[in-house]
C-alpha cells in the first residue's frame, strides 16, 4: 500500500511542475508585449553586469596581456596583501569612511527636510519656483560644478576671498586646506542633488491622504505636529530603502569630484580608495592589484547592505529584502 502511495506521488509531481510550467508558458504568450520591453534592459544587466564578473579572476592572478586572462598564472592573495601592508592602507579607508559618512549624514536628511518644507507651501507658483531653483543644480556636470568651485574659492581672485578681504579678514587658499576639503566636497553635492533627490519623497507625500490632514487639523495640531506624525511616518519606507541603498555604496563615493578637486596640498585628506586604484592600477597598467582593491570595495558594501538591511528591518520593519 505505502509503495502504491509513493509511486502515485512520484507521478504526481512531474506533472504538477508540468502544468505550472504550460501555465508559465501561457502567461508569457499573452503577455508578450511586456516581457518584450523588459528585454532589453535584461540584455543590458547581463551584458554589461555580470557576463563581467567574470573579469574578476584577474584579483588573484599576474594579469599578462600576451597570456590574457585565462592563461596569466595565479598568485592567490598576494595582490590583496600588498594592499593591506600598503602604508596608507588605513589611511585611504579612514578618509573613505569619514568622506562617504559625512556625506550621508549630510546628503540624506537634507532632500527630505526641503521635501517637507515644499510640501508645506501653499502658493502654487511660489512652490513650482521652489521645485525648479532646487532641481536646476543637477544638471550642471562634474567638471563645470568643480570649476565652479575653483572660481569661488580662489584665493586672491575667488568671490568668497573678495567678501573676507572686504570684512578685512585674510585670504585662504580653501581647496589647499585638507581640513577644509572634505567639508567643501559634501556641502556641494547636498546642494547640487539636494532638489533631485527630493523628487521621490515629494511624490510620496502627494500620496498622502488629505483627510489625515484635515482630522489633525479639527484636533488642533499644529504644522510641525502634523509633519511628525502625518508626513513623516508615510514616508518612512522609503527613507529606509533609500538608507539601505546609500549604506551600499559608502565605499563608492564618487571618484570624478574627488579627483578634479583634488591637489598636492590636500592628497592628506582627498585621497580615497577609487582616486588610489585610479593612480596605481589604470595610470601605471597594474590592473590586477587594482582588480583587487576593487573586489574588496564591493565585499565590504555588500557586508555594510546586508547589516543596514538586518538593521532597519530589525528597527522599523521594513528594508530592501
């Protein structure tokens, strides 16, 4: 009997996955239209994002261009361990660090508290002036916004040193300062990406609904309180994601700015992981070691996505998976 049992279950399996499989089949047939347009956006993950991965033996290999990548001969760690005995080793991780921290504890909050204070504004003109002046930043490219920088911060010739002679103060070569860089690199970014990175919760508090806003305000709360308890915790979820996504590119600030900004006065400060690879592994043609020091920046913000991702499901319910 028991072997009956079992012999029908085997038989009922197969065809179970078969049904669901004509179903699939199905499904696709009569939806062709969409798995069409995800098609090429596919094509481009695959092409350009993982049939790569593959490159990433060259780490643990002497990458020679006569052998190629498949024939150069491994050598395991090593390239990895010239990296950690490296003498600024610690100090390209603690300007990384502090770099991307800094600009994550400026850079995110700053998008939300201008998503709020546009949400608040009631003149419809005045408002879509607001929206325009805030989001018109991001448009101006990395080398304009750099040289931007340069000319107001010149000294003896920049507006910046022009208003400090004026108040009879001295002039100082702000971009030569390492205590200064760091500082000038986030304000600059959170104002050039502060309105375009408001878009996504203003969209979010459009979403709102309007009677939360009306039973606050026949009890009587005021705009803070109905921003705390209205606005705010409807757009928690997508700070959290937003939180979760930042935290796995902490290591990958960006390389352009911190390079065009970057001098023999500030290299103390400015020097970062992406700018190191850049010098040691592309200008000098090392481009296993800097494969390598690549492989750990991506280790190190998986393991910093994964915590944030544990931590914020752990705090607020909700993360990216």
């Amino acid at each position: 009997m028991s072997n009956n049992i079992i012999t029908e279950a085997s038989r009922t399996i197969p065809a179970t996955r078969r049904t669901g499989l004509s179903e699939a089949m199905r499904k696709m047939r009569r939806h062709w239209q969409l798995y069409f347009l995800i098609l090429l956006p596919l094509l481009y993950f695959i092409l350009f994002k993982y049939v790569p991965i593959l490159g990433i033996q060259i780490a643990f290999k002497d990458l020679s261009p006569k052998l190629g990548i498949w024939g150069s001969p491994w050598v395991g760690f090593k390239h990895f361990e010239a990296f950690f005995n490296h003498p600024n080793f610690w100090l390209l991780i603690k300007n990384t660090l502090f770099l991307s921290l800094y600009a994550l504890a400026i850079g995110f909050p700053v998008p939300i508290i201008l998503a709020l204070m546009i949400n608040e504004l009631r003149d419809g003109i005045f408002k879509r002036t607001v929206q325009l002046v805030s989001y018109a930043p991001y448009f101006i490219s990395t080398v304009v916004m750099v040289s931007m920088i340069l000319l107001f911060l010149a000294p003896r010739i920049g507006v910046i040193d022009h208003i400090r002679t004026a108040l009879g103060l001295d002039s100082i070569n702000f971009i030569g300062e390492p205590s200064m860089f760091k500082s000038i690199f986030v304000l600059s970014d959170a104002w050039q990406y502060m309105g375009y990175n408001a878009i996504i919760y203003i969209a979010a508090l459009a979403g709102v609904n309007p009677q939360l806003y009306e039973a606050a305000k026949l009890d009587g709360a005021s705009r803070l309180q109905k921003i705390i308890h209205i606005d705010l915790p409807n757009i928690m979820p997508i700070m959290v994601l937003l939180l979760v996504l930042n935290m796995g590119q902490l290591l990958n600030i960006g390389f352009e700015k911190v390079y065009l900004l970057q001098n023999p006065l500030n290299t103390s400060s400015s020097e970062i992981i992406s700018t190191y690879v850049y010098k040691v592994g592309l200008v000098q043609a090392n481009y296993s070691f800097s494969a390598a020091v690549g492989l750990f920046n991506s280790i190190i913000n998986l393991v910093l996505i994964l915590l944030a991702n544990f931590g914020a499901r752990r705090a607020t319910g909700s993360g990216l998976f």
